[in-house]
C-alpha cells in the first residue's frame, strides 16, 4: 500500500482497554497500526456481523455517577443554572432523536 493510498483514522479507547493492549502490543513486537490492520482485514473479509456495543465500563459507570452528582448539585443550589441546563438538555435532546429520526421519550406526571 502507497502512501497515497493509506487512510489515517482516529481510534479513542478507555485506558482500562489502552494500557494493556500496549503492553501486548510490545511484547509481540508489533504495533498498533499493525493490530488494527490485521483485525479490520480478519473482519472485513468474513462473515461476521459489527460487534456489539459494550456494555459500560467501569469508568463509564463512574463518570456517569459524577456528572449525576454535578447535576443534581446545581439543580438544587441555583434555580437560575437549573433553569438553563433544563432547557438544554431538552434541545439537545430533541435534536438528536429528530437526527435519529425517533421521538424522545417522555415520562409521565
């Protein structure tokens, strides 16, 4: 493959999945261009379906917590704050299941 031809991607991984899979990426002499390539290429040219996607993390769980946290602190200390991350979160909200092309759900009462 001629440089011209190569695509650069941009790939993000949780550091619970990066440092191990550095690791092993050195221990096999490799590199991670070279993994990527491979598991594209055994993926690609097979008839397996694209993987499901996993289930939250650790961290995810964690980060999730947090921001609940932050939230629901602002939420109860400035009425004015509360006011404007609801009106927001609404919009974007809407916007992206009008992307999606499925309505929000709504709770009741």
């Amino acid at each position: 493959m001629t440089e011209s031809t190569k695509k650069k991607i941009t790939v993000y991984l949780d550091e619970e999945l990066h440092r191990p899979a550095r690791v092993k990426i050195a221990d096999l002499d490799t590199s991670f261009t070279a993994v990527m390539q491979q598991l594209l290429r055994d993926w690609t040219f097979s008839d397996a379906k694209a993987p499901a996607p996993p289930a939250a993390g650790p961290g995810q769980v964690g980060q999730h917590k947090e921001a609940h946290e932050l939230l629901e602190f602002i939420l109860e200390n400035d009425r004015q704050a509360a006011d404007w991350i609801n009106g927001n979160l609404k919009m974007f909200a809407e916007a992206i299941h009008a992307r999606q092309g499925v309505r929000p759900k709504r709770k009741a009462g």
